[in-house]
C-alpha cells in the first residue's frame, strides 16, 4: 500500500454560537491522500472543504475524529507540518507589503526556501513584484500565493479553490506551474475546488464532499474505466450491493452508478426480470451530479 | 524578519512620538541655557522641584497611555481582522511565538520612548538643581527621609511606574484585539481601561470603604496641588512588583485564547 500523505478519521467540525443550533462543517471525513498524488477535493460551496483544509493546517481543531499529514498530528505537530507542507488558503497578505517585501518576509520561516524558485516563479507567472499586495488584481494575488506557497520547497501542497474566480489564461498557468513543475517531481497536492473540468484535467483522485460527508473517493482512471451508469425498469430491484454507489427510483426507472462491473450487475438485473434501458460511461462532472445534485439543484458554476 | 513586520505597521506611531521626544527635548535644551543667566530670577527650592517631579509623573499618563493604545492595536490580532491570520499562523512557529514577538517589540518601542522623556526630565532638574557631574545627579529632600533622594532614583522610580501602565494598557489593548480578532479590539481595549475607571469612581461613591486599586502606582504620598512636603508612598517594592505581574497576566491571557482559538 502506498504511503498516506494525508489521512482522516472521521473527522468532524460543528459551529455553534451562543444559543443557536451547532452547524455541521464536517461530518465524519475519512480521507486517504496518496504520496505523490494531485488529490480533486470537490465539492459544492459549504460543503466543508475549506474547513477540512483548515483542520488540516491546524487552523481549526476538530470537534471529533483525528487526522494525520505527513505522519503528524495538525492539533499537537503543527510546526513540523508547516514546515514541509505549502498552504494556499485565504489569498490576503499584509496589504502594504510588496512581492518582494512578502518574498523577504517568509524566506526566514522555511529552512528549504529558494529564492531561486521564487524569482522563477515571479517570472514565469509574470507578477510585479515590486506593487503592494493591496493594489494586485485578483489573479495576481493568487500567483503571489503561489509562489510564496512553491519557493518554500513543501512535500505537500494544499491549495483551497486555487483557481476561484481566475481568467482562463491564469488559470491555465497556474495548472501548468502545479502539473509541470511540482507535481511532476513525485510531490503531492490536494487541491479543492468546484470546478469538476478542471479537477478532471490535473488530479489523479478524487473526492466528492458534500455536507460534510465524503461521498466518494476514488482515482480518476478507475472512475473512467469502470464507473457506469445503469438505468433499469423492474420491480423489487436491488439497492444494496458492494458495486452500487448510488441509486435511485423514479416511476419504476431504476437509475444506478456502479463503481465497478456493470455488465455484470445488468446481466443479474436481467436475471431478475429487468429491462435494461442503457450502461453508459459516467464523467466526474455526471458523477458529481448524481451524488451531489439529487436532492437540489446544482448551480451551473459546478458544471464550468 | 517578523519584528520588521510590527516594524512596518507601527512605525508611524513610533515616529510621531520620537518628534514630540524631540520637541520635548528642543524645550529642555532651550530652558535650561538661560537658567545660569544673570537676569534669572533664580532657581527653584527643593520642594518646588520636587512638584515638579510629581507634577511631569502625571503629565505622562495620559501621553503615555495613548501611545501604548496605539501601539497595541498592531499585534496579531489585528491580522486576524484583516484576514491575514490564516496566512500569517500557517508560517511554521507557534501561536505564541507570534504573539510574544509583537508584545515584546511593541513593549521595548513604548520603554524607549519613556526612557527618553525622563532623561530629559531628569536633565532638567539636575540643571535647576545646579548640580555638578553626570547629567542625573543631584538629590532633593522628600519628607520621612533620613537623606536626600538621588534625582537618579526618583528619575528611576517614575520612569518604571509609567512603564508598568503603558504596558498595561498595551497588554489590554493587545489582548482586546485578539479576543475580538480584529484591530476593532483597541476600542474593547479602551471600554475595559474606561470601565474600570468608572467602577472606581461608583465604588468610591457607593463603597467608599472599598478602593480599587489605582491604575497608574502611587509613588508619592502627597498630591502636587497640596501644600504638604512631597514624601514616597511605602511598600513601592512590592507594588512594583504586583503591578508587573497584573501586567504581564494579559499577553499570557491573549496567549490562552490565541492558542485555543479556530483561526
């Protein structure tokens, strides 16, 4: 078995104010992130990631369950996971602080810094350094972050909806700098977002959280040679069974995702009487669709 | 790099009250020329100085406490209002390593400027004292006394008393901001240090058997409008001494919430 990275225990956060009902965050998160992977953390807003994310970094300690990152514990071993794990998690820095300024003021914090990474990174993601963090544009403030996250040198890098609300073009670099340059150096990433096209393009796994529940974890590659969709018309047809991720029944339209073995599963659907109407492959954006959007409707940003 | 930080955000303050130690220092200087001046009407007695004293003891409380409010709105707490926290606590060091650095670069700006003020005070009663030697000596009969005090030592004295208030209304106002999470805690700050004051004076109305105690130390026993011979109050060792314990209790207590707080 590979090594784990990171690794949850059902891990849980609720909010409560004074007086009021406690908000669910993150209910019972297990969580497996392999060494070396670029890990989709998708979901829709609210659904808990950037409060696992921020577990995660020790930022916020967890109501219940445990978790691991590189081995150590984010509540009691924080130190030592900072130092060797970039985040990218709120893009708002000391305001009145140039690229440069910013650049000077973490290179004390991290023994692996490069100053050759970052003025790398400054020029390849063309950003003007010498302009306070204030007057940046959007986009220039999530290279910044970046690349302040990248020079630190990290094992592990997570980034919390990276790409939110970038152009295309920023978008694009910044995937190129994250698959090209880091990753491909046997580095890990875990990367949340809610755009399913882009998870699709740079991770090797992914994992669907929604109301704090992770619904699904698994790697793309599985997702695309095995994940199908089955819809049937029977009576009495199965809902439990070990391939069956979700189903549900509409006028006697048995719709079925499986994770595996789908011709199997219709042959003994057929078996029992069953029409078979279609086995189709399933995208992580359907996926994500029919785990997630059943019960409510799905913005369309979800789908960009 | 990080005291650069706190340097960055607080310079203005501290440049601002490095002008009026000059200013200050401008009036000293330009006074004490003309005191050997034939034409002067001649020195002070010793009882006037020592008002003097007493009376510039006062005069830096208020002068002192803006300051260290000020001063204690640039802490970590105000990074977690602006929404830098979660960047600045995912730098590999502890809450409180954060928290320490800024109290104790803040606390070392407000000791300079307080340093500063009385040397130049103390400059100035050495001169009206006409007194030879370093520019602290000199000594002034206080009441109760077998000898007469070193200006040195009440320089001293007066100098740790406004350094133990202005780090307590630093501490508060630091803490204040953490509690808050926000640089909006300097007006929590000013609410808890106002509403103590009030406390005192309803307890003093209602109660008057029962007194808080005073925010800035009593050094001298006798008030400067008085007519009585300024004297020192007792116990000013052991006042010291619970004073700088009340002080240092509020980083420790925004210590305990920083550390115990989701970011």
């Amino acid at each position: 078995m590979s090594e784990l990275v990171v690794e949850t225990r059902s891990l849980a956060k609720y909010f409560a104010g004074l007086g009021q009902k406690p908000v669910t965050a993150v209910d019972g998160l297990n969580m497996h992130i392999e060494r070396g992977s670029i890990y989709g953390f998708v979901g829709r807003n609210g659904a808990g990631k950037t409060t696992t994310i921020r577990m995660l970094a020790g930022l916020n300690a967890p109501t219940r369950g445990s978790a691991r990152v590189l081995g150590l514990d984010p509540q009691h071993e924080r130190i030592g996971i900072l130092e060797r794990t970039g985040f990218v998690i709120d893009r708002t820095m000391m305001p009145y602080m140039t690229g440069n300024d910013l650049v000077r003021f973490n290179r004390g914090f991290f023994a692996r810094w490069s100053n050759e990474m970052a003025k790398r990174y400054a020029d390849a993601l063309e950003i003007p350094m010498d302009r306070k963090f204030k007057k940046l544009s959007h986009g220039n403030k999530t290279k910044l972050s970046l690349l302040l996250a990248l020079a630190q040198n990290p094992e592990l890098l997570v980034l919390d909806e990276p790409t939110a609300g970038l152009d295309p073009v920023v978008t694009d670099q910044l995937v190129r700098v994250l698959v090209e340059d880091f990753a491909n150096d046997g580095r890990t990433i875990l990367m949340s977002s809610h755009h399913l096209s882009e998870v699709e393009r740079v991770a090797d796994w992914v994992g669907i959280i929604d109301r704090g529940k992770l619904l699904l974890e698994a790697r793309l590659d599985d997702i695309r040679a095995n994940y199908r969709r089955v819809r049937a018309v029977g009576e009495r047809l199965p809902e439990r069974a070990a391939e069956i991720v979700t189903v549900s029944a509409t006028e006697g339209v048995f719709d079925y995702v499986l994770s595996a073995g789908a011709e199997g599963f219709a042959a003994s659907l057929r078996g029992q009487g069953a029409t078979i109407l279609d086995v189709t492959p399933m995208n992580l954006s359907e996926i994500f669709l029919q785990l997630v959007g059943k019960e409510s409707h799905v913005p369309v940003e979800v789908l960009a | 790099m990080y005291l650069w930080k706190y340097w960055r955000e607080s310079r203005i303050a501290f440049g601002v009250s490095m002008l009026c130690v000059v200013l200050l220092a401008w009036l000293v200087f330009k006074g004490v020329w003309h005191i050997d001046d034939p034409g002067h009407s001649g020195r002070p007695d010793q009882t006037t100085i020592a008002k003097m004293l007493m009376v510039s003891l006062y005069l830096q409380v208020p002068v002192s406490a803006f300051l260290a409010w000020v001063m204690g709105s640039f802490g970590v707490g105000r990074d977690l209002g602006e929404g830098s926290g979660s960047y600045l606590l995912t730098r590999p060091r502890r809450r409180r390593w954060f928290l320490w650095h800024d109290w104790g670069f803040g606390f070392l700006q407000l000791v300079w400027t307080i340093v500063l003020v009385n040397l130049l005070i103390g400059y100035l009663v050495h001169r009206l004292l006409g007194a030879g030697g370093n520019p602290l000596s000199g000594s002034i009969m206080l009441r109760d006394m077998a000898s007469p005090v070193p200006v040195a030592e009440i320089i001293g004295l007066n100098c740790l008393i406004i350094v133990l208030f202005a780090g307590l209304i630093f501490g508060v106002t630091d803490f204040s901001t953490i509690a808050v999470k926000h640089a909006r805690g300097v007006m929590l700050g000013a609410g808890i240090i106002l509403g103590y004051l009030v406390l005192g004076a309803l307890m003093h109305h209602y109660w008057p058997a029962i007194e808080l105690p005073k925010l800035v130390m009593r050094a001298f026993q006798t008030s400067p409008v008085s007519n009585e011979p300024v004297s020192l109050a007792g116990q000013l060792g052991m006042s010291l001494a619970v004073r700088a314990a009340v002080m240092l209790l509020f980083p420790f207590a925004a210590q305990v919430i920083l550390e115990r707080s989701d970011i």
